[in-house]
C-alpha cells in the first residue's frame, strides 16, 4: 500500500509541476530501469508536444537564444510551461519585435505561460494561467546605467522585487510573499525606464490585450495611463518582479 501511494504521490507532483511528468513515471513503472525510462519517456513526450500542441491550439514560445522573444530560463520550457493560444503569441511577438524596433537589441523575456493541453487545467502556483491566454513577461533592466539585454535580477525572473509603498494587510494564508531574505542574494538591477515605459504604454494600447497586472506604485513609477493596467489584488503573488498579460 506504501508504494501504491508512493508512486501516486510522485504522478500526482510530476503532474501538477510539467503536465507531462505523471505520464511519462507511469510508463517508466513497467520497466527495470526506471530513472531511465523516465528521463527518456519524459523528454519524447515533451518534443513530441512542441508539434501536437499547435494542433490542438497552444504555440510554443522560443527556448533558446537569438530570438528577440524567449524564454527567460530553460527551466520552464523542460517543464512544458511554455505555451499560449496563437492570438497571444501574436501578441507577444507584436510587442518584442515593436520594442526591439524602439529599442535597439532588446530581447523581451517570458516567464511562465501555460501548459500545452486542457483549458482549466492549474499552471501552480499561477491562480489564472490555465487557459492559454495569460503569460508572464520579465522586465527590463539596467546595470551601472545600461540596458542589460536578455538578464533578469533573479535567475527565474520571479522573486526579486522592487519595494514600494502597498495597502495589503500582512496575512499568512495569501501568495503575496516578501522574501525579504532573499532580497539580499540579487544582483543590483533596477528595471530599465524607457523600456519598462514603452512597454506598459504598447501593451496597454493594444486592442487584443484585456487585462495588464502589475504594482500601483510601479504603475505610477512608469507614468501607465491605459485602464488595462490594475492592481491584482492582495491574496495574488506579488507583480513588481513581472508584468502580467491576458487576453
């Protein structure tokens, strides 16, 4: 019976973190070497996904560098959390190739999106990435007074935040966590201005995007002036490490 839950535990976990982890353990159970079978059942059903997917309605957004869009680290594309409707990759593409047009050599970063099948399906620890039309997008940033092209503050683009003034009471049972701990281990980035600007002013004029989360005090900090730009509300993560886009 221990096992039986053992390995429940494990499909359930594979599962909720990359979608396709529990699939590829239960094929892995029939086999001796089991590690093996995994890595190798994991990784072709995860390649296989990059080609079903869009038939079935998510696109992959770009893992690897050189592209003016893509993924901020390898990480989420290993866990096939990469993927969005093709209006919102449109979108997407729209706002890197607009801002690299402005901006020159800027490289417009992704953080999480959503997995590659079943609408409703929960993106943790995300509250809404479960439909592919809500993704995640790192800053921009500076370092001694440059643009720092494709670099994020934090080496996953979430958690290193930038302080400001807030209205939320202090609760345990939220995702709104301050890590103030942490704070200490990051580089000395601050987000690139004229950029983080643009960006806001370009997402929110954008007739294809609804909603656009972010922290009152950085909305005031970049002067974003559209009604799409809001607070997201005191029991979500905290959006002054990331903008949040949905259709």
């Amino acid at each position: 019976m221990i096992k039986i839950l053992t390995h429940a535990f494990i499909v359930v976990l594979l599962t909720l973190i990359s979608q396709l982890g529990g699939l590829a353990w239960l094929i892995a159970l029939s086999f001796r070497h089991r590690i093996l079978i995994f890595v190798t059942a994991y990784a072709a059903l995860s390649v296989s996904t990059l080609w079903i997917a869009p038939m079935l309605g998510r696109e992959p957004i770009p893992c690897f560098s050189g592209d003016i869009l893509q993924m901020q680290s390898k990480v989420y594309c290993v866990l096939n959390r990469q993927y969005v409707v093709p209006e919102l990759k449109d979108v997407l593409t729209d706002y890197a190739t607009r801002m690299e047009k402005d901006f020159r050599d800027t490289k417009t970063m992704v953080l999480d999106a959503n997995f590659p099948f079943v609408s409703g399906f929960p993106l943790l620890p995300h509250l809404s990435h479960d439909d592919g039309r809500k993704v995640d997008l790192a800053f921009y940033y500076t370092g001694n007074d440059a643009y720092l092209p494709g670099v994020t503050k934090s080496p996953i683009g979430y958690f290193a935040f930038e302080e400001g003034p807030s209205d939320c009471p202090d609760n345990v049972i939220t995702l709104r966590w301050d890590l103030a701990w942490l704070q200490t281990l990051w580089p000395i980035y601050k987000p690139e201005t004229l950029r983080m600007k643009a960006a806001l002013k370009w997402l929110g004029t954008d007739s294809r995007v609804s909603k656009i989360f972010i922290e009152p005090h950085l909305k005031a900090r970049f002067n974003a002036q559209s009604e799409k730009v809001r607070f997201q509300g005191c029991c979500a993560a905290r959006h002054d490490d990331h903008i949040h886009i949905q259709l």
